[in-house]
C-alpha cells in the first residue's frame, strides 16, 4: 500500500510521536509497503526507505526561542496568521494548522496514496481528506483531556484561564474523532478514555500497543552502576509525575547514596530546577537530553532501577524501554502502567501516583534486594519479547489500513 503518515511535530529520540513515527514507518516498509511521512517541525529521524515531506510551520515553540514572534515577512499564508494568532491569544495551534497545510498537500497528491494515517492531530483539515476520497485513520495514543485535568490541578486562580485556553484545541479533537471510522489506540485503558472523554462509540476503536527495537534496548554487559535511578520523562510536565520523584530521591538520600538520570530537558529555572534546589538535591540529579537511541539504551541499562513516575500514561514506552533492557522498574499504578508492566511485583512495583513516601520506600527495598532485582529485570525482558515488537504493531496496523481501504470504496458503491 501507499501509505501518508502524518505527524505534527515527530521530536526524535525522546516524546512518544518521533518515536511511533520513525519504528512504525521502518516496519511498514519491512512488510513492503510504501510509507511517506508528512511531519511539521520538530522533524523526525528516519529510517532509509522511508521518505520524509517537511510541513513546515512557523515554529512558534522551537527549544532555543519558544513562543516566539515571528517577522511579519515569515507569514506566507492565512494558516499561518492563524497560527500566530492563536499562539498570541494563548491558545495552542499546531494541531489544527498542521491538519491545514497536510490536507492542502495531500488533496493535490490524492492519487498518489492508498489510505492516510493520522498520528495524534485530530485535526479539522482531516475532515476534508475522506470527501477527497483517502481513506483515512487516526491514532489516539491517549485523550489529551487527562494532561488539562492534571494541569487544572497544578494551578489556581486566574492561571485555570490560560490552562483552559492552551487545550482550547482538544473540542476539535473530539469533533474529529468521533467522524473518523477507524481509530488505533495503545493501550485498554487509553480506549476506555477515549471513550469516555471523546465520546467515540467503543467498536470503532482498535488496540495495538506500541513495540520496542529489542536489538537496540538489550540487557547490559557491563556492570550497572551501584545506586542510580534512571527516568525518562517531560521534567516540566505534572503529568510525568518528576516531583514526586524527586521528593522520593531527597527521602532517599537521607540513607544512601543515590543517583537520579532525568532524561529531559528541564526549563533554565523553571519548576524542575526550582524543585532540586528547593530539595538540596543538585549533586544528585543529573539531566540529559538530545541523546540517540543507542545511547539512552546504554542509560537504561547501565541503571540498577527504572522509575516511571507518571501520574498518567496512555501507553508508556519508558517501561516498555526498561523491561527490555532487563532493568526492573518502580513505577505509578496510574493509566496504562500496570497493564503493560505486568502484575505487580513481576516486573515493576507498583506504587500509587504522586506518593513520593510509598516510591521512596519502593525504591529501597528494590535497591536491598539484588536477587529480586534480578529477577524481575529477567522477567520484564521475557515480556517485552512476547508482547512487545514494532513488526506486530506495524502488521496490525497494515490490517487495520486495508479495513480503511474497503470501508471507503464499500461508500463510493
């Protein structure tokens, strides 16, 4: 099949779109399909084989200047007024631009392509693809309602207004959702959400968890290094749960010698830096970002513990991650965690979501039992491997295009 797959921002190595992005499209192709990923700034690392149309945006959030304003000689267009706008009005943009400029593209070049797949945009432009005839289908990693409901939560005040106003754009995703016929999901729990959230009826939603490269994120030869953590996470975000965390890491560090990997990018002075400092804990902590997958699998697996804090996850490629590099996990019993993880105590400890006592003590007792760190790294690993491969996904994917495919030309019958 010719294949469109769509992505409005596919940041690699580190946030769940690059990474579905890039390891989907390599095994799509591996099955002999044709696979051209259209993706707006930040653009993704991709396999050969896989080609890569740049929808360029405006940018507005770029790491060294985000929300920036643009010259009024970079407007090109209405999409992109539209974008600066709603960016000046604090609303997000992205998601509704992007679906703009990727319909423009895609209606000139319909006869060049089997079915579009939509990659967590639910955005209006889409609409516009299915009456131009491409079949059309959408991943739903999770309903984004549950990062506004954390966010209200953080907040107080007139500060709900801005919240309120950023996610201003997920009334779209819902409009859009509901109208598309097929929609993938990663996990029961996100569909449950989805439902619930998104209003969309429940047989038109499909599981395929996510995979992992298990060449790449292996178990480790050398030794791991005595008392780190190791966690993957959007420093700034509450969803991810990092202050929790860190509180758990200061608690531990009144009794050991520990030291917390944060793979994230952390705002110069912002909550997670204010955090550490507040906590004592700088000579503890250390952050890395813009790393390659080889690379953050040696991170991984170079730790005698994996922590996924989050107070969320749709999925959770971090523990997906971790169980393959057979290194055992502390992780939230929140979302999808524990239905990837496994039951508690087999692969990962499971502790209640923002707890910073209860991860403390999990993480310690973890750290003074090697033989069941042992033991639960080999058995996160078994799972991984008969559970979790981007062949699978992409195949199950495959599956669900062709449905796509006979559903629109059942219509034009």
């Amino acid at each position: 099949m010719r294949i469109a797959l769509l992505s409005y921002r596919s940041k690699p190595h580190c946030g769940g779109q690059g990474v579905y992005v890039r390891n989907l499209s390599r095994e799509l192709v591996e099955l002999g399909h044709r696979v051209e990923v259209f993706s707006g700034p930040p653009y993704p690392d991709l396999d050969p084989g896989v080609e890569l149309t740049e929808v360029p945006s405006l940018d507005l959030y770029r790491d060294e200047d985000p929300f920036r304003t643009p010259h009024w000689r970079e407007l090109r267009d209405l999409t992109d007024v539209l974008e600066v706008a709603t960016m000046w009005s604090a609303g997000f943009p992205e998601p509704l631009t992007f679906s703009l400029r990727a319909a423009k593209l895609l209606r000139a070049r319909a006869s060049e392509f089997d079915v579009v797949h939509d990659n967590q945009c639910l955005g209006y432009g889409l609409l516009g693809l299915r009456r131009a005839g491409l079949p059309l289908v959408a991943t739903v990693h999770h309903p984004i309602t549950h990062d506004r409901r954390l966010e209200l939560d953080a907040v107080s005040g007139w500060r709900t207004l801005g919240v309120r106003r950023w996610y201003g754009f997920l009334r779209m995703q819902g409009r859009v959702a509901r109208r598309i016929p097929e929609l993938l999901t990663v996990s029961e729990s996100s569909a449950r959400d989805i439902v619930e959230d998104f209003d969309v009826a429940p047989e038109r939603l499909r599981v395929v968890p996510l995979g992992v490269d298990h060449e790449v994120f292996r178990p480790p030869e050398p030794p791991r290094v005595p008392g780190r953590i190791v966690a993957m996470a959007s420093a700034d975000t509450p969803l991810k749960g990092v202050g929790t965390l860190l509180e758990a890491v200061a608690k531990l560090r009144t009794e050991r010698e520990v030291e917390l990997v944060l793979v994230a990018s952390p705002t110069p002075g912002g909550p997670t830096d204010r955090l550490i400092d507040e906590l004592g804990i700088s000579g503890a902590v250390r952050t890395v970002s813009g790393i390659s997958d080889e690379e953050l699998a040696g991170l991984v697996g170079s730790a005698e513990i994996a922590c996924v804090p989050s107070l969320y996850e749709g999925f959770s490629l971090p523990t997906v991650e971790a169980m393959s590099c057979a290194t055992p996990l502390v992780a939230s019993r929140a979302g999808a965690i524990p239905e990837v993880a496994g039951p508690d105590g087999e692969c990962a400890d499971l502790v209640p979501p923002g707890d910073a006592e209860a991860l403390a003590g999990a993480l310690g007792r973890l750290f003074d039992d090697p033989e069941r760190r042992r033991r639960m790294g080999e058995n996160g690993r078994k799972r991984v491997l008969e559970k979790y491969s981007w062949a699978s996904v992409a195949a199950a994917t495959a599956e669900c295009y062709a449905e796509a495919e006979a559903e629109m030309a059942g219509n034009k019958c």
